[in-house]
C-alpha cells in the first residue's frame, strides 16, 4: 500500500508541476514579446504537450477521484442491482474503448521511434514527449479496472461522478441561512 500512496503523491505533484509549468512558461513568453518585442520559438511547442500530458494524466486521475461530471439521473432511479450491473455494462465499453486507444497509441509511438522523427522545436525524439497517448490510457484502465472491483464487491455504488446540481444546492442552502 506504501506505493499506492506514493503514486497518488506523484501523480498529483506530477500535474500540478505540468500546471506550473505552463503557467510559468506562457507568462514568460507573454512578457518576453510584450514587452521585449522577442520570444521563445520552442515555448509554443513545449506548452501544447504538456497540456496534452496534463489532460490525459488528469482524465486518470479525474476517474480516480471522482471528479468528472455525468449525468446520472436514469441510473440513480433503477434498483440497486440493476443499476450494477449497468454500471459493469458502462465500465466495460470505458475498458474497450481504452484498450483501442491503448493499441492505436502503441502502433502509433513505435513508428514515431522507428522512424526517428524529433520535435519541431527541440533535439528531443517525438514518440517520448508523445508517450503520454500510452501512459494514460494504461491509467485510466487500471483505474476503470479499480472501479469495477469496487462495484462487484459491493464497496461503492456506480462511477461517484461529480454531482454540480447537488452541490449547488447545498451552496444555494447555505446562502440562505446566512
């Protein structure tokens, strides 16, 4: 369990750097052609990956936390075994889908590197900085694959998606008792 605990901290200190980092970078390369009438011409491509490893990362983790928003009024209605087993039938078309993208993404990295191809920008080869399309699809299996086992064994109910409404209603609550 030690080391499910250190990947969490990783991951989210690996996301919140990626954050940072574009910030920092777009704010300096703002400034630098503002003010100093020059830029940075690898900033640009920089940024976008890590935006895209940002996103990808984030899906995993949004899965893992529960954050990602749906709309679950249909499923809260059914019977809790039906809603089960719908929410299986769900998991399953998430793994299948993940699993194409994980297969595209891997015939996709191994002719970027056998063919050598760099980044635009950098002396740095394109199938690693596009790792990413791998990496997180692998994640959002494994945390798919999380949620499943707790479904089947009964220790939680359904996605956990992001309920806005509710939470705007608590919000819009606690505004009148003020």
């Amino acid at each position: 369990m030690k080391f499910v605990a250190w990947f969490r901290r990783f991951e989210e200190n690996f996301i919140a750097l990626l954050l940072v980092t574009m910030t920092l970078l777009v704010f300096v390369e703002v400034i630098m052609r503002f003010v100093f009438n020059a830029g940075i011409h690898w900033v640009q491509e920089v940024t976008l990956y890590c935006s895209a490893w940002l996103v990808l990362l984030g899906a995993s983790w949004g899965v893992r936390e529960g954050a990602h928003i749906g709309v679950d009024a249909f499923v809260k209605v059914l019977p809790p075994n039906q809603r089960k087993w719908l929410t299986l039938i769900a998991l399953s078309l998430c793994l299948f889908y993940c699993c194409l993208f994980m297969y595209g993404s891997w015939v996709y990295l191994s002719k970027l590197a056998r063919i050598g191809i760099e980044m635009e920008d950098l002396p740095i080869e394109k199938w690693k900085t596009m790792s990413v399309l791998f990496i997180g699809f692998v994640l959002l299996v494994i945390r798919f694959l999380e949620v499943g086992w707790k479904v089947l064994t009964n220790q939680q109910d359904g996605f956990h998606l992001a309920d806005e409404a509710k939470e705007s209603m608590q919000l819009a609550d606690e505004l009148k008792k003020q």
